[in-house]
C-alpha cells in the first residue's frame, strides 16, 4: 500500500476546499493500491481554511496562516496521525501534494505568501523521511 495525499485522489480536502486531482495517483487508488490522506483534516482542521506556510521563527518551525494563526499543533498532530497509521500498516512510500505545508517535499513555500518556493519539507514530508518512508512529490510522480 501507498499512502497518497487526498487531494489528489479528488478530495475536496484542500485549503480552499478544492482539490489537486491527479489521474495517475487515481489509477492507483481505482486499482486499490492507495490510502488517502489529509494531515491537515487529520490534525483537526476545517475545510476550506486560511492559507498556510512554513516560518522558522526563533529557530522552530512553525505553521502560520494567511491571518497569522500559529496552526503547528493542528500540522503536527495531523502528521503523526498518518505516521502511525503508516507504521501499523507498514507502508514504505507515500506520494504527497507538492509545495504543500504537510506534504511538500524538497520545496515549500517561503513562508511570507509572496509565492515564492524554498528548500525544505512540509510537517509530514519530514516525519515520513525520519520514519524511512519514501515521500516522493506529486510533481515527480510521473
């Protein structure tokens, strides 16, 4: 088993309520070969919500939204949700939302919603590498 980020299976779970259907990830998931997930509803978050994007403030990565709100919590308790069902089930590769503050991989963005793209991974991104589970992006899953 894979798991996938929701949106793009065609959940509506992204931020603003939409989602960034991939036909390829559905073949897997008409194929049964997936399971979908979104950190974020995981982590008690509504759908549509406000924007958000990585800060590192004072050394500590946070997650902050378009109104300032610090959603760290709510990211991190979405992520680790995942991670252990990831362990129960001992799945070894995940294909995440690329640029996302969850499952962004190798580039998020800048934290200043100016658009702009930087090195780094999202909340789950992370875990799931410090849990040895391949996190490849939707942009290189071809």
């Amino acid at each position: 088993m894979i798991l996938v980020s929701a949106c793009l299976c065609g959940i509506n779970c992204k931020y603003n309520g939409g989602n960034n259907y991939n036909q390829k990830v559905f073949e897997l998931v008409k194929e049964g070969k997936v399971i979908p997930i979104c950190p974020e509803q995981l982590g008690g978050l509504q759908t549509p919500r406000n924007r958000a994007e990585i800060k590192i403030i004072d050394g500590k990565k946070l997650v902050i939204d378009d109104k300032n709100n610090n959603l760290t919590e709510n990211f991190e308790k979405g992520a680790k949700e995942v991670i252990e069902l990831a362990k129960k089930l001992n799945i070894k590769k995940a294909i995440l939302q690329a640029r996302s503050p969850s499952c962004g991989t190798e580039k998020i963005y800048s934290g200043n919603f100016d658009g702009k793209l930087v090195h780094g991974d999202g909340i789950l991104a992370e875990l799931c590498i410090e849990n040895g589970i391949e996190a490849i992006s939707s942009e290189d899953y071809k």
